[in-house]
C-alpha cells in the first residue's frame, strides 16, 4: 500500500518536475520573456533519501549555492529530501532516463547495474574514510569504473561521499557474535552482496528500501538494520531499535549520479565549474561527517539509545571468506588489490 502511494506520488512530482524542466531549461526555455542580459537558469533536480539534517544534505544544498555563483545563475540545485523523489532504486532510473538529473546512490545500488562496484561495498576494502576518500577520487583507480555506465544507461558517476561505518542495531538486544543473531531478520539494502553479509554475521536477510526501514522495524517486519550512526539518528531508528553494537563491519559508500547527457551539455566553462564545487562539496561532506557523527551518538544516547563496544572477532571472522567469494573476474581483483595497495 505504502509503495503504492509512494509511486503515485514519485509519479506526480516525475511529471511535475519534467514540466518545470521544460520552462525554466536554458535549452528548451523559449517560453521565457527575452530579456537582453539575462541568461535562463537550469534549474537542477537532486534526489536525496536522507534528512535536512544529515550532512549529505547541507553539502549538497551548498553546492547548488557555489554553483550558481560560480555559473552566473545558469546552473542551479534543487535538493529533494527524504526520498521525495522516491527510493534510490526509482531515482537511479529516473537519472538513467533523465527525469531526475542527480541523486545520491549507495554503492549496492550501482553494484545491480554494474558488479564491480561490489568491490566497494565489501567489508574491509577501505582502512578508514580517509582511506576512502583518497580512493574515490582517485582517477587512476575508478576512472574506468565511473564512466561504465555511461553508455547503457546514460549514467556518470562524479565521485563518492562516505557512508562512515556501519554497524548492527536491534530492537532486542546487543549483538556480539553471529549467534546472537541467529533467528533475527536484519533489514540489508537490495545487494546480493550485502544479503550474504547479513547472513555471514547470522541472521536473516531482508531487503527493504531505506524509507521503509522505521516502520518495519516498529511493527517487527525486521528486528535489526545496519547503518552509520547519523542516519542511526536522523532517520530516528533509535527509537525502535535502540541497541546499537559497533561492529563496524564496513565502511559503506554513495555515489552521487548525474544524468550524462545533462552533463556533456555543459559549456565547457559551466562544466569546469561544475566539477570545481562537486570536489569543494565532497571534502566538505568528509568535514562534516565526524562531528556529525560524534553528536548523533550524543543525541541518540540521550534518546534512550546504548552504544555497546564489540568484545570479539566473531563478526570479523565470519565476515572474511566474502572477500573471495564476490571477487570473481581479473578486472575485480585488480580494482580490490590497487585499493588496498593505496591504504599501504
Ligand atoms: C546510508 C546511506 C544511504 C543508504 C542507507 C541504507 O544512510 O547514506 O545512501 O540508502 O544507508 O541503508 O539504505
């Protein structure tokens, strides 16, 4: 029911937006008084499935402002919060076929269109988010793998904000081995690769989208989820689940995506600036995450949450062997091996 109406909804604003684009769109704008000096403004449209408070948001609503400075009014953003746009599976669809220009995908959601991005999404394959980050900005080692969807699905991938670490959290208890997981049903992203993780670490795997998660975890559709502290927060899982252990299995990733043909329409100028902020905009994100975090886990403490230490390597161990089992083509173990080279 609920998915039902979202669609409808996603539907509305999919045909709303696609309206607005062709009045306000430099290219098509030809229902616009001419005025002499003033050039049309390209107004952006960004789907988010986070808050207004989660830094994805704040950086990415700062980049629309430097952008239109920096491009004279010809380019601005428009970021549509709380999955309003819809889930990030629709909203990568609505990119591929250009309704929507940009969103901000989880790593597992490229990983569908493309299985080398699950070298990204594997426990382990980043040290730290700094670790991450000098990766995903790394021509040298994702160039190729950023513009692989360009082609079949008129997709480019500018590059990457850290998801932190995630961790388990339940609604019954702490969790310190895959035993005490055991019979508990963990809502994953929609990953093959993270529904084997969240049966390696011994539970039941259940793929929900994120907006569906508070819900399920309320009614007991699920019993645990994984994130990051800040969406821990911000979505207000804590209320629900309010046992939150650091396993710290993985350090996850999102993407954010723009519309291919959007950007090889750029002047040259324009897209130079383009790039100019996206980069501002991701080492700012990177800044704001920290704190972020650290005051998510005050804010949830004093909610009512536990934040428990893990006290063994049993989530570890178990995790391992995935390295392995989803590294299957050379192309793979080269992207999983410079990685891990860079962290040395
Ligand atoms: C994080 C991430 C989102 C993702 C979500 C999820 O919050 O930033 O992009 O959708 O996890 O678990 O679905």
């Amino acid at each position: 029911m609920r998915t039902t109406k979202t669609l409808g909804i996603v539907a509305a604003v999919g045909a709303a937006a696609l309206m607005l684009s062709a009045c306000s769109n430099g290219a098509g704008g030809s229902s616009e008084p001419a005025e002499p000096a003033a050039e049309s403004t390209t107004t952006l449209r960004l789907a988010l499935n986070q808050t207004e408070e989660h830094p994805s948001y704040i950086a990415l609503a700062n980049f629309g402002q430097r952008l239109s400075e920096a491009t004279d009014g010809r380019y601005e953003i428009e970021v549509y919060a709380n999955e309003l746009l819809g889930a990030q599976a629709e909203t990568l669809q609505f990119v591929s076929d250009g309704s929507v220009d940009l969103s901000v995908v989880s790593g597992t959601q490229l990983e569908n269109l493309n299985p080398d991005f699950g070298v990204l999404n594997l426990p382990t394959v980043f040290s730290s988010i700094e670790h991450q980050m000098a990766v995903l900005s790394d021509e040298t080692i994702v160039g190729e793998l950023y513009a692989s969807l360009e082609a079949q699905n008129t997709i480019t991938v500018l590059g990457g904000l850290t998801q932190g670490e995630r961790s388990v959290y339940t609604s019954r208890g702490p969790v310190q081995s895959p035993d005490d997981l055991a019979g508990q049903k963990l809502r994953v992203q929609e990953s093959q690769l993270h529904i084997a993780m969240a049966e390696a670490m011994g539970a039941a795997a259940t793929p929900l989208a994120f907006g569906e998660l508070y819900g399920a975890l309320q009614s007991g559709v699920v019993d645990a989820a994984e994130n990051n502290a800040v969406s821990y927060l911000t979505q207000r899982h804590f209320e629900v689940a309010p046992h939150f252990t650091y396993t710290r299995h993985l350090i996850g990733t999102d993407f954010v995506i723009i519309n291919s043909d959007r950007l090889a329409g750029m002047s040259d100028d324009d897209r130079a600036a383009f790039e100019k902020e996206w980069a501002a905009t991701w080492a700012e994100h990177t800044d704001l995450w920290q704190t972020a975090t650290d005051d998510a886990i005050e804010q949830a403490t004093a909610g009512g949450a536990t934040f428990y230490e893990l006290e063994s390597d049993a989530f570890a161990k178990a995790l391992a062997p995935m390295v392995e089992t989803f590294i299957q083509t050379d192309e793979q173990q080269a992207l999983f091996a410079a990685i891990r080279a860079s962290a040395e």
